[in-house]
C-alpha cells in the first residue's frame, strides 16, 4: 500500500474516531494536537447567566418556547431522520443550553450534537490538506464546529504565518460593516443578546478562534469563491454575540468523495505586513468565479 493511502487512512481514522478521544497528538508531518472541544485563554471568561427554556422532552413540540422566541418566534431547525438542519442562515441561532430543561436530543440542540458525517482528511492536488465527505449532506445540515484557542484578537495581530486564525465577527456581519452581507434576523434588538452589544460594533472583531497549535479537522477545510458550506453563529449558555460558537453547516446538497469548504471572507488588500506592504496570497480553488486572490 502507497503511503499516500497510508496518510489517508491515517487522518480518515482521525476523524472518525473524534467522538471516541478527547484530544489526539499528531506528529511531526503536522504538529498540532487534535481537540474537538473550544479551550479558552486565560483572562476570558465566558458567561452562563442567560435562562434556559421550560420546555419537556423536544422543543419542537412546545409552540410556547422561549428559545424559539429568541429566534424570532420559530425553532431554526427541523428534524430529518433525527438529524437536526438549519432552515436558513441567520444573524445568530440561539440554541437551548444547560439551564434548558428539554431533553439532550431536542432538536434545538442540533450543534451539539457531534459529528453526523463520515468525514476524510485527505491530500489535496493543489492546496494541501482538505476535507471530504464520504455521505451525501443534505442542505443545513451541520457539519463541525470551528474549535482552537478562543483568544483575544489583540493577541495574535501581526501572526502573517498562521493561517488558522477564525475572527469571530459575528456582530460586524449583523452590523454590515466592511461589506459583509446582513442575514435573517440582523436587526434583531441587541438588549436580546447582551447588554455589552449595545453600542456601535467595533470595526474589528475583539475575540478570535487560534486553531495554530491546537484544533479539529475543521482547521483543514479550504477556501472556495464558490463553497458548499456556510458559517454560522451559534449561542447557546450565554447571549454574548462577540463570544458565539462559530458552526459550519452545509449550503447545498454535498455528494460522496466531494471537498468541503466555504468562503473564508478576506477583503482584499486587508492582509498588511509589518512594514505596511499589502499581503497578496492566489486563490486556487478552481471555481469558475474563482476572485483569483484569496487576499
């Protein structure tokens, strides 16, 4: 056997075994540890005050639900062969949490549910490490959380070298700054999520996700100007939108054997080096729309 399939079949098993280990160590041809769980840095705290849902058994079944409040009166998933999916992209989903007293499997509580998916880690033509599904993902469907370091995004400016840095601009998108495009729910009153949202959204993201040294498969998902996936801010203990779970869901049907990815959002030109010269790095997804630049 090639040790091509040999690498293939190293990082599919990865993958597949994540809801059997906690954290895996990979070696040198890597070198990051394996965690599918958020670690936070010292100095932030995240908060677990908000009220959870009286609801029993499936919120599905309570039309009075206060988490489906939140979410504008509608719970933002239906079940499809006990698999939860996302009817839409929206600003942010609140998800019921610990202070919720439904069940574990409630429909609400589609992110945290782990992996639904066969998924491979493989070796890409052009692009390094990617991510494949070996099922068919139907639209909405979740596929992992974005897990690393969750840090403040002060203390990694100026990183040019990692390249696994997920601001979590979840209040800028609903605020529409820098060309992001407002979802569902945009408008939304802030007093709902948090008190800190109140005032006018920061021009940059205060806290970000360093998957560097420590991450999930979701760290090897590429970049597409065409993707078949979709970011998602989640709530689910707290309301603190700067401090939201970031999910990937799917966008379209995805077929057996085909590559995950989903648009990584740069503006171009916005990638500066120290000594103030534009970063410029190709795109080579291979989309008929490609941008050519992914920065």
């Amino acid at each position: 056997m090639s040790s091509f399939c040999l690498q293939n079949m190293q990082y599919s098993l990865v993958a597949k075994l994540l809801s059997a280990f906690g954290s895996l160590t990979f070696g040198n041809a890597v070198g990051f540890v394996y965690s599918k769980s958020l670690k936070i840095s010292k100095g932030i705290k995240i908060p677990s005050d908000c009220a959870g849902c009286d609801c029993e058994g499936d919120c599905a079944n309570n039309k009075n639900c206060s988490c489906a409040q939140l979410n504008g009166s509608d719970l933002p998933y239906v079940s499809f062969k006990n698999i939860g999916r996302l009817v839409e992209p929206k600003a942010v989903v609140f998800e019921c949490g610990a202070n919720c007293s439904c069940n574990r499997n409630c429909v609400n509580r589609t992110s945290q549910q782990g992996l639904q998916h066969r998924l491979e880690v493989f070796k890409t033509a052009s692009k390094g490490w990617g991510v494949r599904t070996w099922d068919t993902i139907l639209p909405g469907a979740p596929i992992c959380e974005y897990v690393g370091v969750l840090k403040r995004t002060e203390e990694v400016d100026g990183l040019l070298h990692n390249n696994y840095i997920f601001d979590i601009d979840c209040l800028q998108t609903m605020k529409g700054l820098d060309g992001r495009e407002k979802r569902a729910g945009s408008d939304m009153n802030m007093p709902s999520l948090h008190a800190e949202n109140d005032s006018e959204a920061p021009p940059a993201p205060e806290y970000c996700i360093d998957a560097g040294s420590i991450g999930s498969f979701a760290r090897f998902i590429n970049h597409s100007c065409n993707p078949n996936l979709f970011v998602q801010c989640v709530l689910t203990n707290h309301h603190d939108v700067k401090l939201a779970k970031v999910m990937l869901f799917a966008a379209d049907t995805i077929l057996p054997l085909q590559e995950l990815c989903y648009d990584y959002g740069y503006v171009l030109n916005s990638v500066v080096s120290p000594d103030g010269k534009i970063v410029k790095l190709p795109c080579c997804c291979g989309a008929p729309d490609c941008r050519k630049r992914l920065y």
